[in-house]
C-alpha cells in the first residue's frame, strides 16, 4: 500500500507506514499435509510445532484432503 494512500492519523509516531500484521491461523486444530510421492498424509499439532502422525493405511497418491 503506498504511503500515501494511509490516512496520517495511522502513521506511527515517527512518520512511518504501520508495519503489516502476520496472517492468524483460521483454525486451531491439526494440520494434514497430504504427501503425492510419499504416498501418506502427516498430521501435524496446531501451529505445526511437531509432527503427531503419519498416515499411510488406505492412502494412495494423495492430493487434497477433505473433511
């Protein structure tokens, strides 16, 4: 966004445009990655700290996940 398109009552105290925010998650629950080559889906915490599973029973060449 340019800065002159930012009303002057936004700017920060020393002039400058307010820094971007990072996008919020839009949920809070696991992450499925589902995986073409590996032929599984790995299912991660929420934020994608650690890794909680690997599914690989009845998946074959997985490309979307639907739930």
């Amino acid at each position: 966004m340019p800065e002159a398109a930012i009303p002057s009552n936004q700017l920060q105290a020393n002039g400058a445009a307010p820094r971007r925010r990072s996008a919020l998650p839009a949920a809070s629950g696991n992450v499925y990655i589902a995986n073409w080559y590996g032929n599984d889906v790995v299912v991660y915490s929420s934020g994608g700290a650690s890794k909680l599973r690997t599914i690989t029973s009845g998946v074959a060449y997985p490309n979307a996940l639907d739930f």
